[in-house]
DNA sequence: GTTATCTCTGACACCTGTGTCCAAGTTAGC
DNA sequence: GCTAACTTGGACACAGGTGTCAGAGATAAC
C-alpha cells in the first residue's frame, strides 16, 4: 500500500489509509485473540462502520490473510531477535520458548484450525519464520548431544506447540498463573527433549 | 429409554425403536469424528430423512448430549477394563495410554471446544470417569516415587492429554504411523512425568 | 470553495443451518 | 384388515453472518 501515483490523478486519501489502518489494527487484536469473530466486531473495534471494512478489505477471508500477514512478520522478527542459533542449544531453546510463548497467547489465532492451511504459500511463509527456526535449533541440539537424537525433529516441534498449548490452557481455566505455566512448559520440554535439567 | 410402558396404550412401535438407535449410532460415528457435523450429514449416515431425527431427538444439542453420554459410558468402561489401579503406576499409566489413545482417537468429540463444557453435569461426569483415575494414578505414582512429585496432577493431566493431541495430529498429517505416534507418545510422557525410562 | 473521495445509515439479497408443520404414504400391532 | 404410529418429502419461518448497493453527509485535497 502506500504506492506511487502512477496513474491518473487518482488521489488516494488520507483517513482513507487511516481507516485501513485502523482496520487492520484492530483485525490484528480481535482476531487475534477470537479467531471466529465477527466482521461486525472487526468493525466496532476499529471504530467504523462493517461497510467500511469492505471498502478496504474485499472479503473476511482475505482480511484473514492481511491480519496473518502482519502477525507473521512480526512473529519472525520477534524469534529472530531472540538469536535461536546463538548460545547454547538449550539456552537458546528457553528463549525461542520465551518469545513464542507470548506470541501464541497474543495471537491465539496462529493456532487456529481455520487458520492452519488457508493457502499453501501463507502456510509455507509462516511454517518458515516461526517453526523452521525451532526445528533448526533442535538439529543443533541433537547434533551437539545437549538433546535426544533419537527423536524426530518435526514431533518435537508438534510436541513442544502441544505443550504450549496445554500450558496456555491451565492459564485461561485459571488453574496456574502465567508464571507458573511458563516455568512448567519450560521444565516438561527440556524432559521431552531429552536434555538435562537447567 | 425402554419404559415400562406405564400410561394409556400409548405403542412404542419397533421402527422407532430401531430408528432412534440408528440415528444414535451413526451419530456417535459421524459427530465423534466431525464434532461439527450437520444434523442432515448424521440423517444420511442412519440411512433417515432429517425430520426423523428431530421426531427422536428434539434438538442438536440434545442429540451431541446423548452421543456424548454414550461415548462416555464406553470411555469409562475400557478405563475400568484398563484395571488403573493396579500394578506399577508407570505400567498403568501405560495401560492408560493405550486405552485413552483409542478412545480420543475414535472420539474426536470427547476434545472438541464446542463440546468441551456444555452442561457442568456432563462435563463433571465426563472427567469423573475418563480424567479422574489418570488423575488417581498420578498421585499413587508420585507418592511411591515413580514419578517426580513436584508437579501438579492437573498439570500432568493437561500435558498428557496435549502430547496425546500432537501424536494424533502427527498420525492425521501423514508424519508419523500410528505406531509411531503411540511409541513418541508413551516416551514422551513418560519423560513429562519424570519416570525412568521403561 | 469546489470537488472528488470517503464514511455512514439503512436496506437488501444470499447463504447455510436449525427447527417446525403438514399431508401422504408405509408399516407394525392387535 | 383396522388403526394408530412412524417415516418421508416438501415447504416454510427463522436466525446469523456475508457481501452489495445507493444515497446523504462529511472532509481532505487542490
């Protein structure tokens, strides 16, 4: 967004983009949080009207994929700044587990069924930022012994998302405390990984 | 069901006797794998016309609670067959493992969100007969030292039904065999708890 | 201050799924 | 073979959500 005029005197708003934008923000924090939620609810959040949204958004699916898009982006510049192939492999694991904890409980709809395979390229592009590097990371584990290297890499990472969510559920029934959940899942993915005990 | 006929001559003919049963089994079969599906895909699986079902069952919910009883009954009783309280905890837990991966595995419904909390009486029913012994073999396991005893049971519960979850999800994509799924999951688990290896 | 752009209200068509009603046909029970 | 019970097809009302359209008013851009 954001082009140059390129064609005609074409003259592009500003609370045109600003509505977008708005648009856009609060698709990010309710679909976010409540995957299923309604255009209408879209809508309120950002302070406009439904209509408006279909201005700037042809359709939910395709919003979808803008809300997805943007999450993405700023799920893999989270985990790259987390230096996954830096440090220790078991450092390094705490600290992906770190950030994409809060990710997930932000963004709940990363998770989402609906979500999972919308289309094969937005699928590939976020299985490469967020599970490629923990999938990497754990090669590099292996190959140094710090974990088990009879475990396959790919249930691994099913199992740590697993765990993840269990975690994540014990805090929404309110049966931990987000601390507590943090340092349980930190503690059951070490043991699964097979590596010894920080 | 099957009253003693106790009003007036009010004749409960044979088909719907039959009918009620058919719909209620192709509904244990069609919802326990596709917790959404429609009332008229479940009709179709009983080989009856839609409205057929609304004669035995007065509503959707209605029937998911039926289904959801008969499932637990059938949970509850291979549990029981499981013989949970027996031996080592960590050869019951195993025995439990077998058991219960059946089970969700047959019953995708019995995890389903929509379904999750419909009514506090099935629902505590539910956990009374399907989470509660896994919950009893925990304790007996910690208390003899099998297994660690500083994490919480419900903790474990939670983490044990995740892993489970993922090695299903591992079998659906295609990743792993079912054989496979169940090997990572018991070794897994059995890491989680903090049993020595079997 | 003119003008094209944008937003809003309100209405509508459309779809899917649920649940109901009825009239006609079938079938079990006596 | 009568009769009440049951099933069925067709039609319908209803609810919730999506997407569209048109017109009236606001407002940014020039």
């Amino acid at each position: 967004m954001s082009e140059v005029t390129g064609g005609r005197r074409r003259r592009r708003r500003s609370d045109a983009e600003r509505s977008a934008a708005a648009v856009l923000d609060a698709a990010v924090q309710v679909l976010g949080r409540h995957p299923d939620a309604k255009v209408e609810q879209i809508a309120a959040a950002a302070g406009v009207a439904r209509q408006t949204v279909y201005a700037h958004y042809p359709s939910r699916p395709l919003l979808v994929a803008a809300v997805l898009d943007r999450i993405t982006a700023e799920a893999v510049a989270a985990l790259e700044a987390a230096d996954v192939d830096g440090g220790t492999a078991t450092e390094a694991l705490l600290r992906w587990l770190d950030v994409a904890w809060r990710l997930f409980d932000r963004y709940a709809l990363l998770l989402h069924p609906s979500v999972t395979a919308i289309d094969k390229a937005d699928s590939d592009r976020q299985h490469a930022g967020v599970i490629a590097p923990l999938e990497r990371l754990i090669r590099r584990g292996q190959a140094a012994g710090e974990f088990d290297g009879a475990l396959s890499p790919a249930w691994l990472v099913s199992a740590t998302i697993a765990l993840g969510h269990a975690a994540g559920g014990e805090v929404a029934a309110g049966r931990m405390t987000t601390a507590q959940a943090a340092e349980a899942l930190r503690h059951g993915i070490l043991r699964v990984y097979g590596a010894r005990e920080s």
